[in-house]
C-alpha cells in the first residue's frame, strides 16, 4: 500500500512538474491553497494539494494562538463561532485578486470553519473566483462549512469541498485527487 502512495504521489508530481509553470494549469489558472491549521492535520493535506498541482502555499495565521489544550480550545471556538467573531491574523495575503482557483483548509469546528479562516475569507473580494474547500474532522465532515463560505463570498463560484479525517491526513490520496478533479486539473 505504501508503495501505491509514493507511486501516485511521484506521478501526480512528475505530471505537475511537465506541465510548465507549475503555478499555472494549462488553462492559466494561478492557483492558491490557503489553510489554517491547529493541529497539523489541515497544514498536511494543504502541503499534499500545494504539491499535486503547484499552487501556492498560504498559511492563516492568527494573531493570537489557540491554546493548546484540547476542551480549552474547543470551548472558545464555540464561543467565537457564535459571536460570528472574526480573530486579527498575523499576516495578510495582498495579492489575493491575482488567483483564480482558492483551495480553503480549516479544521471543522462546530460544524463550520475556523474563525481565523472566516477572516481570511471576509477580508477579500473573491468575486469570480473558485473556491474549493477542504475540512478535516474527526466525524462532522464538512459541517455547514460550504454554506457559510458562501455566505463570506457572494461572488464567488464554491465548489463542493471535500472532507478529510484528520487522523488520516497523511493518507489522504483519494480526497486530494477529488480536489484537484473538482478544478479541473
């Protein structure tokens, strides 16, 4: 099995590395995966998408971190969620309006995603853009999630996103081939 899924990772790869400019489908889509993770698990399926089709990497940054412990942080993403709260981010991406197809990565909590992800998404015009979103979880899927980027991107054309069991991140290969499959690339 393993060797399966280097096989498959080295093609994709490989296929990528051909095509030209990697940031660039055929088509010349400038491609972004823009993710937050507080786990790792999020941060590992966005570098596995980044790296099957090119894109650019952005990782959602929040100011403040989430604490570590587990209920801690459960607790005030409930709270935040429900105050519709939006969490200053580190860093910004200036030139989001450059990218055509957005990969979105969050972590699913309480049946959405992240606030530090809601920020993000709020804080730009994705009119016109795609966004294609991916949630990991550990049994909700993806929630509300679609629904609710909707919502923070009236404009914008939301692809139906693709949930990832967090504990099985690493070995996500049949999702990230249904992401990259849903832009057509």
């Amino acid at each position: 099995m393993k060797t399966k899924t280097i096989l498959l990772t080295l093609t994709t790869l490989f296929a990528a590395a051909e095509s030209g400019d990697a940031q660039t489908a055929p088509n010349d889509k400038k491609v972004l995966v823009a993710y937050f993770s507080h786990s790792g698990n999020t941060r590992a399926v966005a570098e596995r998408i980044a790296a099957a089709t090119g894109a650019d990497l952005f990782e959602i940054v929040p100011q403040k971190p989430y604490p570590a412990e587990y209920r801690a942080v459960v607790d005030q993403a409930r709270r935040e969620i429900a105050a519709d709260y939006r969490p200053a981010l580190k860093t910004d991406l200036p030139d989001a309006g450059r990218y055509d197809v957005i990969y979105i990565g969050s972590p699913c909590w309480w049946s959405t995603v992240a606030p530090p992800v809601a920020t993000f998404l709020a804080a730009h015009d994705f009119t016109g853009k795609t966004l294609i979103p991916f949630m990991t979880h550990e049994g909700s899927r993806m929630g509300r999630s679609e629904a609710d980027i909707r919502r923070l991107c009236p404009g914008a054309t939301v692809r139906s996103g693709v949930p990832v069991r967090g504990s099985g991140a690493a070995q996500a290969d049949r999702e990230i081939r249904q992401l990259v499959e849903a832009a057509g690339r």
